[in-house]
C-alpha cells in the first residue's frame, strides 16, 4: 500500500513540473486583436479601426528584420506595406450583401494590457446601405486560440462580440436571439479562459487541497460546505474586480497584475506547507481573488468604449468564468474525497502537490517579473 501511494505522490509531483517546463504554462493570456466599426453619425461612412499585438504580427509577417528580438518603430514603419496588405487580406467587411473596399492609408501603434499593438485605421467605402457583416481570419491560421474582439457602433445600435476560429463572422442584427447568441460567445470565453488559466486554478486547488486532507474526519455535507464557502469567497472578489476594471473603474499595470497573481500561487503554498490553510484560507480566497479578478478584466480590456457596451461582455466571461470553475471543481473534488483513502495519504498529497504547485509560482513569477 504504502509503494502505491509513493507512486501515486510522485505522479502529482511529475505532473506540476511537467506543466512546469512547458512553455503554453507560461502564456496565460490568449492573443487577442481589436475591430472597431464606428458609423459617421447622419451618413453611410464607415470608420475601422483593427489593433493587433506585435509580437502576434512579428510571428505573422516577420517584424524583427534585425532578429534582435525587439521590435522597433522603424521596423514597424519598414513593415507596414506587409502588415497592412496582411490585415486588409484578413478582414472582410460587406454592407447590403456588397463586399467594401478596405484600404489602409497609415499605421500607428497603441497599448492594450500593457502590450503594444500595431493600429492600422482602414478606409472603407461601401457601395450600398443596408446589414453589416464582417469576417476576421486574423491570425487563425497560425493560432487556433487567437481571437477577436468585435465592437460596431452604428446609427442603428451597438454591438459587442468575439470572433474565434470557429465563430468567425458576424452579421448585423436588432433580434433578442443575436444579443443572445453574443452572450452565449461571452460565456464560452470565459469557460475558456479559466480552462488555459492555470495559475487562477492552481491557486484555487492550494486552498482547496487542505480541505480534503481532513476529509476521513468529515462528513459529505461538512466537506460540500467548506468548498462553497472558499469558492465563493474567491468568486466573489474575482466578480467585484472583474466588473471594476472591466467597467473602467480599476486600473493597473497588467504586468504587475500578473506577478501578483503568481505571488498568490507561492503564498497558499507556503500555507500549506505550513499548516496555515485552514486558518487563513477563506482570507486569501478573497483578498487574492481581488487580484485574479484584474487578470480576468485583461481579457476584455478595450472591449467597447461605452460602459453600456461593455456590460454584456462582462456578464456573459464573468459567468462562463464561474460555470469554469464550478466544472473543474465538481470533476476533480469527489475523487479526492474518497473514504477508503487514509490521513497519511492526504497529509502526503498535499504536501507534495503544495510543494510542486509552489515551484511552478516561483517559475511563473520569475518569468513574468525578470525574464520580459
């Protein structure tokens, strides 16, 4: 009994350092790139904007002509007959069943998160009124997780989607089912986003784990118990700022967001390790959850520029972060909370899984702090 628990340990173990060396651990956040469609109040013209994040475009058209590994404006300047032809070839825009002409007279470049974006603004001249459409093959080609952020304000309304590759075009539309339809975009999002967001789970597995170390003491409804109430505790302060920030009210540095976020990871390890959880558990639930929830709001940064706008994408990520995590926890809890297992075999568990998830941290905080 005892050699089987060694092995199953050590599989807890190899599998965190795995997840360590692998460099997709590294990249919590999904590239992302930025349509914005303004109709010119009282007339047919239409004002596009698309923002795309450099190193994105570097992969995509080969920015770094020196190869130094930083892209410079120059570089951006010299590159963008490449990068405009790219985008335009990329981007369908049609009203009234009419494709429009898209050309791109300059190339600038912004922030968003902390990361720097090429913005091209495109000429578009359409022949006809009527229903916009508009369809993005940015970037899929080369990365199946990119997305983009679609934002049309037009006389007849404001509309807020997300276009992935498998979702790729939108249409104009007044109905309830379109408004439905671009919640039900939000809601994957954010089921995604906590499915590749490893550090958001890790730390929510550190508070938890404690939980099933006592579990042989406990009953089925002592144990449901105290996992609502350090679920709920973390939800709660990722929910207040998620919606702070993503509504404008909130904002830090990503970069600095993110470390922190990581710091959180090291420290519910060290708890752990340290017999502290139980005691100060619910409190870090909530006081790092207050962090995790400006990492969420990194994902909808610049969304809309309304507060209005930005509403439904919020409700729609910050309920698909939820549904996320409820999954992820009623899949892994129960087969922690088996009775035939003994208190040894917990006390192990969560040491050696506390111990494995700490150095992941420290890795993650040490990339995101030294190694940009």
């Amino acid at each position: 009994m005892a050699h089987r628990i060694v092995i199953s340990l050590w599989g807890v173990a190899l599998l965190a350092l795995q997840l360590l060396t692998s460099t997709d651990a590294f990249a919590h956040a999904v590239g992302t790139s930025y349509i914005a469609i303004e109709q010119e109040h009282g007339t047919e013209t239409l004002h596009t904007r698309i923002d795309v994040n450099l190193r994105d475009l570097d992969f995509a058209v080969g920015l770094d002509a020196n190869g130094d590994g930083r892209v410079t404006w120059g570089e951006v300047l010299a590159s963008s007959p490449t990068t405009t032809e790219y985008i335009v070839r990329h981007i369908n825009i049609s009203r009234g069943g009419e494709r429009c002409a898209l050309t791109a007279p300059d190339i600038a470049v912004d922030r968003h998160a902390d990361e720097i974006y090429a913005v091209v603004t495109l000429q578009t001249e359409c022949r006809s009124a009527g229903v916009i459409q508009v369809e993005s093959n940015l970037l899929f080609e080369l990365d199946d997780s990119h997305r983009s952020l679609l934002a049309v304000n037009t006389d007849s309304g404001n509309a807020v989607t997300v276009l992935t590759t498998g979702s790729r075009t939108w249409t104009e539309t007044r109905s309830r089912a379109a408004a439905w339809h671009s919640l039900l975009r939000f809601i994957s999002q954010g089921i995604w986003h906590i499915w590749i967001g490893f550090d958001h789970l890790a730390f929510l597995l550190l508070l938890l784990l404690p939980i099933s170390r006592e579990a042989a003491g406990i009953s089925v409804r002592g144990r449901i118990q105290r996992i609502l109430k350090v679920v709920t505790a973390f939800t709660a302060a990722h929910s207040l700022t998620l919606a702070c920030a993503a509504l404008g009210y909130v904002q830090l540095p990503s970069r600095w967001t993110e470390a922190a976020i990581t710091a959180s990871i090291v420290v519910a390890a060290i708890a752990n390790l340290m017999h502290r959880t139980d005691r100060f558990g619910l409190a870090m639930a909530f006081g790092f959850g207050l962090i995790h929830g400006l990492g969420f709001a990194s994902a909808l940064a610049d969304i809309a520029t309304t507060t209005v706008s930005r509403v439904l994408p919020l409700i729609g990520f910050n309920l698909g972060v939820e549904l996320g995590q409820l999954a992820v926890v009623a899949v892994l809890f129960p087969l922690l909370f088996r009775g035939n297992h003994s208190p040894q075999f917990w006390r192990h568990t969560v040491t050696i899984g506390s111990a494995a998830m700490g150095l992941l941290g420290v890795a993650w905080l040490v990339q995101r702090t030294l190694l940009v």
